[in-house]
C-alpha cells in the first residue's frame, strides 16, 4: 500500500528542513522538492498536501522564485508559509506590498476564524515572524483568519482552492502553537491518517535491497558512527553473509575504537568485518603537513588508495553501501533520484548546485571507478530517525547515540602537524573528556563533546618544577540540527575534574582551556 506524503516546495528558508522535520513529527512522510517542480509531476506522487517554505525573496522581485501555477489546480490543500503565503496570494490575486513595518521575532497572533487551521486554539496566541513584505490586500475569493498589531493578513483561506497562507513561522519553537497549527493542516484539512511508521520503513527498505542486490555481493565502507553502522546492520538484515564491510584503520581513529567496531560487528553480529591497516601509510603522507584543507585532501586520497585495496579482493562485489542522509541528499543537486530503496517512497527530489562531498565520508569516486551501483537506505531520513532505525535493529546504545566523529579523525582535531606522539596525547586526553562527560550523565544531552590538541606550549608548575608542555582545548556544544549550535553549559565542577584528570593522567599536558563561542560564528571542529 502507498502511503500519504507531504510535499514542500523550498523556496530557500534557512528552515525548510525543519519543516520536514516537524511534519514528520506527526508520523506523516514528508519531502522537500524544488520550488519550480511541475504539477505532472506531484500528481504522480501520493500527496496528500503541499506545503510552501519561505524565503528571503521578495514575491515582486525581478529574480523572485516562483512555483507552477497549475499546482492550485490538483486538487490538495496548500499550506503557504511567509514567502509561500505571499507567492500563493499573489497567484491567486492577492496584493503583495512592502510593510510598513518589519516584523522579526515573536508578536502576538489575534485568531479570528477558529473552523480549520486554528482550531482547538486560543484567542490569541505568541507567533514568530520575519517578514518585510506583507499581503496588502486581498481579493474576494479570501478570507481573514488572524492578524497581528502590524499586519492585517497574518493568515488566510481560499474559499475555493484549498489554500492556507500564514505570515509567521509555525515549525520554529519561538512558535509555542505551531504543532498545533501544522497537526490541523495535516489531519483535519489533508486528511492524513498519520500512518508512517519506522517500523514500516526498516521491513521495506530491507525487502528492496534484498531484490535489488539479488545473488551479488554488497561493500560497505563501516567507520563505526551512527550512519554507516546503522547502514551496515539494515544491510546484513536484508542479504546476510552477501555484506562484507570495510574498516580502515588510518591511525587516527580513538582509544580502542578498531577494537571495538572489530567486537560489536564480527563477533556480536556476525558480519564479514575486513581490517584494512593503513595507518603508516597516512601518517606517512601527513607528515610535516599543518594546513587543515591539505590534510583532509590527503586522507581522502589515502582513503581511496585503502578501500580500494580491499575492495579489490572481493569477489561478485556489485553493490556499494554508503550512509547519505536527507540533509545531504537536500544539498546534492536538482535532479530526481533514480530510484527510492523502499517502494512506497517518491522518488528523491533535491535542491541547488551540487555539493563537494568530501572523499574521507565516502568512498568519492569509487562506485563509478570500479563499477559498482550504490545503495543508499538512509537517505530519506534525517539523523534522529537514524538513530530510531538504530535501535530498532538492535545496535548497542552506545553506538547509536554516539557523538560525530569527523572523516578525517583525530588529524583535524590536532591543530599543526599529525605525528604520532601528538596523537596519542590527544587519544588519552579524549578517553578522559568522554568517561567523564558519562560518568556525570551528560552524554546524552551534550550533542557533540571533543578535546583539541593545541599548537602552543605553556608555562606550569608540576611536582615543583618548572614545565613547558601541551594545552588542551575541550569543546562541548548543544544543538539540534548541527547547522548551528550553542557551547554546553558543563557544571563547573565536572570541568574540574576533567581538567585535574588530564593534567594528572596524560603526560605532555599542563593546561586544560574551555571553549564558550556558539557556531556561528565558530564551527564545531576546530579545522
């Protein structure tokens, strides 16, 4: 059976994703597609309703985005949100003008039609906006159903076409009703039945891999994070002893982490878990390099160089696991996917130029080089569903809510040159921030927690002597999404004792600094 989705047409918000996000929320598929995506093509999808994101345009703008028309004539309720309110108004002959005044941050929501949108609301409610532009003026075929002090047509109806438009932001938390506003499109206007399931994704995408791959043999490049682990056990589910995974080992992974993906994979899951030591040959091309960009090209090469040696060897080998995520489909280009791994998913329209995905998270060009076809059985999800997919398959909880490790590992949290001295101070000050950061339950809801090995040296005193030694930086940061993030307010005493037991415990190290800037304008790694 082909269940109900919700299209959303991104005319570039910053929060697009998060209303896909939110949709979902409601147990409803939901997928962004290219603003300008035809009408032919959305009828051939099992929509039940479509949904138009903001953006930074103004509607009269010369180069604005616009959406085909024809869309307003498929028969399924539209949901226009800020920009997408004041696109679908003006196609339907509203007037679209320059506000008076600008509306950014929360104002106060007047409700004065309660019978569909608003329903089960409060008179009045906190909303947030970001607006310069506003809907002027409407046609006969509209009608009001809020407002706010500054602008009069905050939210409307079409009487006849089914569309809805609001002037603020439902899917941001700054709008404490939007789920409320969002699960009254979903279920009382698009009549979903809120019916999409993990469950039923994980049985799906394991019966289309199994009849694609079919008799051939399927790599999966397994670096122990969420995804690709996550990849690699929805995979043997499907074709079994057919999965042979890759691990390379290129000397900059963490504490007993080849050990560990070596124990939970081969011994606990069974799998055919290949250990491909490159770790001289990358420290060797790393060696006297300082420049965080030179570094990531040369371990995405080496990469290539290692995979491909082992890849090699495997006879039948047809297939190449990888684990793309949504976000990352979002940004990869324009075009439609070829296929959806289950077969009750649309296929995958995504948005904008294509993006450099990096060779150290992947294996680049690989597939194409050695002719093998991608499976992909991730990339309709976002990381949180990825992790519900974790659990779902039974994969141990400390894999699933791992922190991010990043492609090119320890290398680009070693600000100056990689060697192998300096990578064994920072495996130990790293082992020391993350026992601690769990033994004080905090693991959980720090998002991302990681120690840096600085390029200075700094004056102490230890043991009554002198010392001239190593400085550690620890970062730890709270966020959602990754796009941006605050630094973690980490109880000063567990900072204490993080401090005390590097400083105590790794040899080299005489001072521990705490990182307090939010990204942005910082990112989260330091390279």
């Amino acid at each position: 059976m082909i269940p109900e989705m919700i299209a959303i047409l991104d005319f570039g918000s910053q929060y697009c994703q998060l209303i896909a996000r939110r949709v979902r929320e409601h147990n409803v598929y939901s997928r962004i597609c290219p603003a300008d995506i035809k009408a032919e093509e959305l009828s051939k999808l099992p929509v039940k309703g479509l949904i138009l994101s903001g953006g930074p345009a103004s509607v009269y703008g010369k180069n604005a985005p616009k959406c085909d028309e024809r869309i307003f004539g498929l028969g399924v309720p539209i949901l226009g949100i800020c920009y997408g309110m004041q696109l679908g108004c003006k196609l339907l002959g509203a007037e679209v003008i320059a506000a008076e005044r600008h509306e950014y941050g929360r104002t106060n929501l007047s409700i004065l039609d309660k019978s569909d949108l608003f329903a089960n609301m409060p008179d009045s409610t906190v909303v947030w906006a970001s607006h310069g532009d506003q809907v002027g003026k409407l046609n006969e075929d509209f009608v009001k159903l809020a407002a706010t002090q500054t602008c009069p047509f905050a939210a409307v109806r079409d009487r006849r076409r089914k569309f809805f438009g609001v002037q603020f932001h439902p899917e941001v938390a700054h709008t404490p009703k939007g789920p409320l506003i969002l699960k009254n499109f979903l279920y009382d206007v698009c009549g979903c039945s809120g019916d999409w399931k993990m469950s039923d994704f994980v049985g799906e995408t394991v019966e289309s891999v199994r009849r694609q791959v079919g008799d051939a043999t399927v790599i999966c490049g397994l670096s122990g994070g969420v995804d690709s682990s996550v990849v690699a056990s929805l995979v043997h589910k499907a074709v079994g002893d057919k999965l042979v995974c890759i691990l390379v080992d290129n000397g900059l992974l963490r504490k007993n982490e080849r050990e560990n993906v070596v124990s939970t994979f081969r011994d606990h899951f069974h799998i055919d878990l290949r250990v491909v030591d490159w770790s001289e040959q990358f420290l060797a091309a790393l060696n006297g390099v300082t420049d965080p960009q030179q570094k990531r090209k040369i371990i995405g090469a080496e990469f290539i160089n290692a995979f491909k040696s082992e890849a090699l060897k495997i006879p039948d080998a047809k297939f190449l696991a990888q684990g793309t995520l949504y976000p990352d489909v979002i940004e990869s280009g324009s075009k439609p996917a070829v296929k959806p791994q289950a077969k009750y998913l649309a296929p995958r329209f995504t948005r904008g130029l294509a993006a450099n995905i990096k060779l150290h998270h992947n294996v680049g060009g690989l597939p194409a080089e050695l002719g093998f076809e991608l499976i992909e059985p991730l990339r309709d999800l976002f990381k949180d569903e990825v992790r519900v997919v974790g659990e779902y398959l039974g994969l141990p909880e400390d894999i699933v809510w791992r922190h991010p490790f990043p492609g090119p590992g320890l290398a680009v949290r070693i600000i100056g040159e990689v060697t192998p001295q300096r990578l064994q101070i920072l495996r130990a000050a790293d082992e020391i921030l993350i026992d601690e950061i769990k033994a004080a339950g905090l693991y959980r809801k720090v998002s991302q927690a990681l120690a840096v090995l600085l390029p200075v040296s700094t004056v102490g005193v230890m043991g009554d002597e002198r010392s001239y030694e190593n400085v550690i930086a620890v970062r730890a940061v709270e966020t959602s999404d990754f796009m941006t993030a605050d630094f973690s307010h980490v109880p000063f005493e567990v900072l204490g004792i993080i401090s005390n037991r590097i400083i105590n415990e790794v040899r080299g190290v005489n001072r521990v600094v705490y990182d307090i800037s939010s990204k942005p304008p910082a990112t989260i790694e330091w390279e």
